[in-house]
C-alpha cells in the first residue's frame, strides 16, 4: 500500500490563523484513523505518513484568482491524496476553481468522514470509493452521503466549521503533523483585481454584546412563538452578565435582531453557560457556540443533536421548563 500526504491549507483572517485549521486538522486526523484501520487488515503498514499544514506567504487569500494560481504548483510538488480547506468564504471561493485546475475530485461543506464498511451505502457494487463523506444537503435539512469515483485522484474538500475536534483527537498522531511557510514566485497575473472587501459577519460578530456575555440564553425555532421571546429574557434576567440570543430561523423571522444571531453566520460565543432552549443543533449552530464552557440543552427531542455537544441536557417542552426555572428562583 503507498503511503499518502493529507495537506492542510491553513486559513488566516487578518493576519490572525483561523480556528478552522484546528477542525482540518481534527478531520485529517480522522482520514489518518480510517486508512490506518484498513493498512492493519492489509499489510500493517500506516497509510498516511504526514499531515503537512501549510501557509502559502505572500498573497492575500481574498486575491482567489492569484492565490489558486499560486497552490496549484505547491499542491503538484507535494502530491497529497487529500487536501483540506475551511469550507469558509476564503474555502468556498478557492476550492472548486483549484480543483478545476488540478483536475481532482471536490467536495464541499464536509461534516463526517465515513468507513464505508460501517455503513449500508459503502457495501454497494457501484461505490469505488474507500472513503465516504457526508454534508448537508436542501438548506441543511438533509445530510448525503457521497464517495469519489476516481479515489486515485487528489480529493479536495472544505471542511464545515463545528464538525470536527481537535480536543478530541489522539497525540499518537502529532509525531506526523509538519508545518511548512511557503513564499509562491512567479504568481500569473489575474484578469481580476480585488479592490476591496469587507466581511459583513465578522465584522459585525466581533462588535455584538454576546461576546461580553457570561451567560447566554438562547432559543431556536422550539420557543414556538415572537411572544415566548419575553420568557426567554425573564430567564435571562435571573443571572447576572447573561444576554438572549437565538439561532438562525429566530433571526430570519425577525424574532431576534442579526447581533443576537450565533453560529457560523452570527457570533462566535464561548461564554461560562451556554442555555440552549429549543434548538436542534444543526453544525452551523454549533459551530457558534461549541466553545462554551459548560453547556445546558432543553429539547422535547431525546435525539436532538445538541444534546451530544451538552453538559446537561433536559428532555423537556421548553417553555414548561422556562416557566419552572423562573418560579423556583428566589
Ligand atoms: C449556509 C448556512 C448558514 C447557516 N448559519 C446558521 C447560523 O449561523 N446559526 C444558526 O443557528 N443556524 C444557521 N443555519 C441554519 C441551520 O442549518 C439550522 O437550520 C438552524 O440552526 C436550525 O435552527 P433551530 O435549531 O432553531 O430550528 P430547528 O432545526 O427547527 O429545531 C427546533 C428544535 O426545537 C425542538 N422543539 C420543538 N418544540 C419544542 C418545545 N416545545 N420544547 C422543546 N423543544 C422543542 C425540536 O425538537 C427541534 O430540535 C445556517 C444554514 C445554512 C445553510
């Protein structure tokens, strides 16, 4: 079995690494775990010898047309089996035209790495990848499962914000992460300029009281109602340094303002107390707010994904709880 290079492209936001290199780490780590667990049945041999993390210097990501220009001889000189990316607006806008130019297979908005021998989908005559990926599909509404025809090739994929840990990951695997700077010469000239930009969320994210916050109470589409939202800030009321906030449907429908927003489109929290009331946990939510300290879940669903990410979590109608919380403070 030939050994295999996951490279990592990492993001940088103003200058300052993003966080979302910790999760493309996290998941390269993942695809290492899955191909080692294979080369023990074949041959013994691990399968991915390094993880290298990259930097490319010199070119503003943003600038995508000459930063594509710029990975696609570093990418050849390496040639990894996988490359990462954040599936960001840095990601997004790099991804597909790169892999384009590579001729590689892409995927975007990964959430899961799947062994396809775990799963029913993997055992199909049709699938000839040994690798399976999952993402979100219809708006979030549905994950797909989908593999790559030519695992031969390169396969490029953003990685979705919220889905992978690096707190979780062994330290047997440290000893085959590289980081390496890499200054590109003879960049081609684009047709297109940038001339200027700005990040409407981040911008906006960084300046929002949520960040401040100690405790936040947030609610998604479960509070039922505009009305409940006063419920909602009487809980918060009851401790101090706290704030509302909501998920994404909440501000869509004009329940909450933007500010109050968390997740990958809104604020990125990590207060002491995250309460999450009536939110399922979709990974663009969780991706907001995974850092917090401690997390309390209430959801009238035993199964909802939140309650993998919670400290606490109570099966309960959220506004019964609301209302008992309130009645029991002195
Ligand atoms: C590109 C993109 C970006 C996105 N960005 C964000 C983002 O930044 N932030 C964000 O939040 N979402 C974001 N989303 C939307 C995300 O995919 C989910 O649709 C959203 O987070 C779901 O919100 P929710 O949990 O409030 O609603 P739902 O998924 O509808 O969940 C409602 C939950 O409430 C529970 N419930 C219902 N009634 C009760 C009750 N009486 N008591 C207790 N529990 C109850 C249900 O069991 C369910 O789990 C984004 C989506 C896309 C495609």
């Amino acid at each position: 079995m030939n050994t295999k290079t996951i490279l990592v492209i990492a993001e940088y936001l103003d200058g300052k690494l993003n966080p979302i290199t910790d999760e493309l780490i996290a998941c390269a780590i993942e695809i290492t775990k899955i191909f080692d667990l294979k080369a023990k049945d074949i041959s013994g041999v691990k399968a991915i010898s390094e993880i290298k993390v990259i930097h490319v210097k010199g070119i503003n990501p943003l600038e995508s047309e000459k930063y594509k220009s710029s990975l696609v001889p570093i990418i050849r000189e390496i040639n990894p089996s996988f490359i990462l990316m954040g599936h960001t607006s840095q990601g997004i806008d790099v991804a597909s035209g790169l892999s384009v130019r590579l001729g590689c297979n892409c995927i975007t908005g990964v959430n899961k790495i799947i062994y396809p021998e775990y799963v029913d989908v993997g055992k199909s005559e049709d699938s000839k990848s040994n690798i399976l990926f999952s993402r979100l599909v219809f708006k979030g509404k549905c994950n797909a499962i989908v593999g790559v025809e030519k695992p031969e090739n390169i396969t490029l994929l953003t990685i979705q914000s919220g889905s992978f840990y690096i707190k979780d990951c062994c330290k047997e695997y440290n000893n085959i992460i590289s980081n390496e700077e890499y200054y590109p010469s003879n960049v081609d000239d684009s047709t297109i300029s940038l001339i200027e930009y700005g990040d409407i969320a981040y911008s906006r994210t960084t300046k929002s009281k949520l960040n401040e916050a100690k405790v936040i109470v947030a609610a998604g589409r479960g509070i039922g109602d505009k009305e409940n939202i006063e419920y909602l800030k009487k809980m918060a009321a009851c401790f101090t340094g706290s704030a509302v906030a909501g998920s994404r449907p909440l501000i869509d429908m004009g329940w909450l303002p933007y500010e109050q927003q968390v997740g990958i489109t809104g604020a990125i929290v990590s207060p002491e107390l995250y309460l999450a009331v009536g939110i399922s946990g979709s990974s663009q939510h969780i991706a907001g707010m995974k850092d917090s300290k401690f997390i309390v879940s209430v959801n009238k669903d035993p199964n909802a994904a939140i309650f993998n990410f919670s400290d606490i979590s109570i099966v309960e109608d959220c506004l019964s709880f609301i209302q008992a919380f309130i009645d029991n403070i002195p």
